[in-house]
C-alpha cells in the first residue's frame, strides 16, 4: 500500500502561486545565472543592512527616552506609596497629577504611536523592485538541486560547507534548507526533500531573533518533513514529527487536524517503507566529477610553427587531445590584460543566454543552460581585431561570415547541458546548411575554476577543466561537413567560482580552400 497526501497537492500549488505573486516582471533578471551579475546583490544587500542599523539606531534612542521618561515618573509616583492621601495633602503634589493626567500621558502615547525611522524602511521598501524574484529563488533551488545531483553531494554537507569533499567557510542556515526541502518537494522530489528538512529540524536554533524577525518557526520543517515521510510509505515516523509540530502551536487547529490523520493512517499502515534505487550515473556525470582523463594513447605536446607564417615567429603551445574528432587544447594563448578587457566588455550588456527552438522558430531561455552572454563584434576594437586574428593562427581556418566573438559568465551552478555545435537540419536544408554550419567551435577560458565547471565530451570520455589563458578547439563536421555525433558536450555545472569563457563558432562556407579534403 503506497501512501499519498493530499497536502502535497496544496504544496505544490502553494508554491507555484508564489512564483506568480512574486514574478511580476514580465523581464525576469536571472540574477542566478550569472556571478558578475549577483555581484549588486552584495552591494544591495550592504545597503538595507545599513538601513536597518539606523533603524535600530532610532528605535534604540526613543526606547531610551522612554526608559528615562518611566524613571522619572515612577520616582514621583512612589513619593505616596504607602502614604496616597498624605501625598495629596500638598496642593503642589495634587496640581502637578492632574496637569500630568490631563496633559502628558495622551502626549505620551502620541509619542508612543509615533512611527519610528519610516526614512530607512522606505530604503527597503525602494529597493524591493531591485530584490530577486520568486523565479530567480527557484532557478537558485535549482542550481543546488543540480550541484547535488551532477556531483553526487549529500545534504548535510552542503548544509556545513563541504562542496565536493572540500571545507569552506560558508555554512546554510536552518531556514535555508527549509527552503531547498519546500522545492524540491514542490517538484515531487520528496526523498532529497527529506534530507534537506530534517537538516532545518536538526539546525534550527530555539529562541533564535532571526527566526522570530523572519517569521520562521520550528513548526514549518516538521509540518513538511513528515508529508516527504508520509511520500515515502513512513507513517509512524511522520506521526512524530507531526505531533512536535502540533506540540509548539497546540491551538492551531490546521496542525491538530492533520496529526490526526496521520495518526489514522499510521494505526492502518502494515506495509513497508519506499526504496528509492541509487540513480545511475552516466558519462556526463563522471566526466565532471573528473573520472576522465585528457590523456589518451594518441596524445602529444608540441610549438605549433606552421598553421601560419605568423606562428614561426610566436609558436603557440599546442596539446592534441583528440584525433577523431579533433580536438586541440591550447595554453597561454590570451593574455591577462585581453581577459580583462573582455570581460569589461562585457559586463554592462550581459543578458541570459538562450537555446534557438526549431518548433517555435526563435531563442528562448530554457533552464539547460543557464548562463548570460555578450556579443562582440571582430572589429570592436583593436583587441577583439587582435583575438580574431589569432583565432585564424591557431586553427589555419578563415573566419570571414563566422559568429561574433561571445563572451559568457555562469551563476550559481551554471551550466550547459549535453548538446551540438552543428546545426540539426533536416535532408531538404542539408546542403545549405552544410554550408553554413559550425565546422569548428573555440573555446576560451579567461578564469580558473576552483571546483567543477569542466567542458565534457560523454561519447568519446574526454574532460578538459578550465584554466585562465587556455583555449580547446574542436572539428564539429566530419570531412564530408556533416555533423560528427562524437562531438556531443556539455559545460558541467560551476560548484566554486567564476566561469568566463569566450566562443568563436567558425563556419564552414569558407572553408572552400582551407580545409577541401572530403571523403
């Protein structure tokens, strides 16, 4: 007998509806899949924080006149104590008390009322248009849900900052995982839901300001973490964590009703709990957790002298990694100062990158690659003339008619997943196409990656990892220019760090004098 809730139903609406209320911005900002666009988020932040400690400011100084207000007066009141009508007998004692009732106590609760530090709330209230989004909180969920899976990381070492066996010094909150274990059972991911719910429950800190200030009661993970226990055919122990929940809000009648069914199905349920299979991993997944090698029997290192007449003057380091397809990585070949000037470039017309939809005949953002991009054209200037030129060294190949330099920055767990260079086209395009098409693809890192981000080839298990100052090139069309299905690849999902790259997507139409050996 396998157990269902009807509560998951009202969950999943529940937070679908909140992305309604929240996305109300038909232009999402995708503040996630970019870190140098989250980079204002900081900034942002550091300013409703400054704003809050001015509020604390004001509020601290009138419960100051406050305190001293009461002092005041209660060491004029307890003159009588004891003694009331002798107090009276001074006419000055009298007039004083009724001057005081008549006029200062409703002066006082003026005071009282009187809204405190409104500049600085209208500071957050402001920046709210600026905050993330509903949608931008559920691509992060997601991209901690990806880090999880791509890299097989248990919960409760994210939750202590253990990304991929390594230590860091950042820690989640109990309300964070609350959070992550809300979406995941949101997308009827309830077993990895679990983990992250009982971490809330384990980590949560009684009495705690924060919680109280943000509305987050202990009650929240226990209520969710036993609808993921009910999910998985565990009734009793749903039971438990129901009943401490109904125990720290005992008139809430919502909770007493639910403990009530739980209790129900806990005393009729004799089957045995779910069993959830270990998922299998596949090429891509290894190839990022980095079970491939770049040596293969073929491999070699050499100066590369003769692409270009230019080349005997400035060899280039040139490491061949792949003979079929060919695949070429090259070191040190963009400069410091060039990545830095790309990048500069880039930064103020950064937007979310985009996947071209055959059906609907246009780019749309879909959540298999989450990234933003920037276009440039070859001549922007002298060091966008300068990379082009050098592109031309390193793959002997004209780049006249070929894509604009791109330059793209990853977010949080930023990704590309398993895709072609080439272009799929159907038999009555093919020649026009082939044409057209991406015969080769080169790839810039301009910065190191402390952990994950690496370019997978799951059909021929070869992984290159990104160093600043590095390029790989590879063929993406076989010598009759039709796509070479070896070629499938994928960005692995950034764990620590930046990722900038840089693209050039050279097209084959020409190539007529360059590269004509066909088959």
């Amino acid at each position: 007998m396998r157990l269902k809730s009807f509560s998951l139903f009202a969950i999943i609406l529940l937070f679908k509806l909140l992305l309604l209320v929240s996305s109300h911005s038909d232009n999402e900002k995708s503040l996630s899949t970019s870190i140098s666009g989250m980079v204002q988020l900081l900034e942002t932040e550091m300013q409703l924080i400054d704003s809050v400690e001015k509020y604390a400011a004001v509020l601290q100084k009138k419960v100051d006149a406050l305190k001293n207000l009461v002092q005041e007066l209660k060491a004029e009141n307890e003159k009588s104590a004891n003694k009331r009508e002798e107090y009276l007998f001074n006419p000055l004692n009298g007039f004083s008390l009724i001057r005081r009732m008549h006029n200062d106590w409703p002066k006082i609760e003026l005071f009282m009322r009187e809204p405190v530090g409104e500049v600085h709330i209208d500071v957050i209230r402001n920046y709210r248009p600026e905050m993330p989004t509903a949608t931008d909180l559920e691509e992060a969920s997601e991209a901690l849900n990806r880090l999880q899976t791509v890299y097989d990381l248990k919960a409760a070492d994210l939750v202590q900052g253990i990304l991929n066996g390594k230590q860091h010094d950042a820690k989640l909150k109990s309300i964070d995982s609350y959070f992550m274990g809300h979406y995941l059972l949101s997308k009827q991911l309830y077993y990895p839901a679990g983990f992250w719910l009982y971490s809330s429950i384990m980590n949560y800190e009684e009495e705690n300001d924060f919680n109280r200030i943000t509305d987050f009661g202990k009650e929240k993970p226990l209520e969710l973490y036993a609808e993921t226990l009910i999910l998985q055919n565990r009734p009793k122990d749903a039971l438990s964590s129901i009943t401490q929940a109904s125990d720290l809000l005992p008139l809430d009648a919502r909770l007493l009703n639910r403990k009530n069914q739980i209790q129900q199905l806990a005393n009729i349920f004799d089957g045995p709990a779910m069993h959830f299979p270990t998922p299998h991993v596949y090429n891509y997944e290894r190839g990022c957790r980095g079970e491939f090698s770049n040596q293969t029997s073929k491999m070699y290192c050499l100066y590369n002298t003769t692409t270009t007449p230019f080349l005997r003057l400035a060899p280039i380091k040139m490491e061949i990694i792949h003979l079929e397809p060919y695949m070429v990585l090259f070191h040190d070949v963009i400069s410091d100062e060039e990545i830095e000037h790309l990048k500069n470039l880039a930064r103020p017309n950064l937007k979310r990158a985009t996947v071209y939809n055959d059906e609907k005949a246009r780019s749309l953002v879909v959540n298999t690659r989450t990234s933003k991009f920037s276009w440039f054209q070859d001549n922007t200037d002298e060091i966008t003339k300068r990379i082009n030129k050098r592109i031309i060294d390193m793959t002997g190949f004209d780049i006249v008619g070929s894509e604009m330099l791109q330059v793209m920055n990853y977010g949080l767990g930023g990704h590309y997943d398993k895709h072609f260079d080439f272009f799929n086209v159907t038999a009555d395009t093919a020649v026009v196409a082939k044409e057209g098409d991406r015969i080769s693809t080169v790839l810039f890192y301009l910065t190191d990656v402390e952990q994950g981000g690496a370019t997978v080839f799951p059909n021929i298990k070869t992984a290159v990892f990104p160093r600043k100052g590095s390029a790989v090139m590879w063929y993406n069309l076989d010598n009759k220019l039709e796509g070479d299905y070896l070629t499938l690849h994928a960005a692995c999902p950034v764990i620590v760090g930046s990722k900038w790259v840089c693209n050039k997507w050279i097209r084959a139409k020409a190539q007529t004098f360059r590269r004509p050996c066909y088959k």
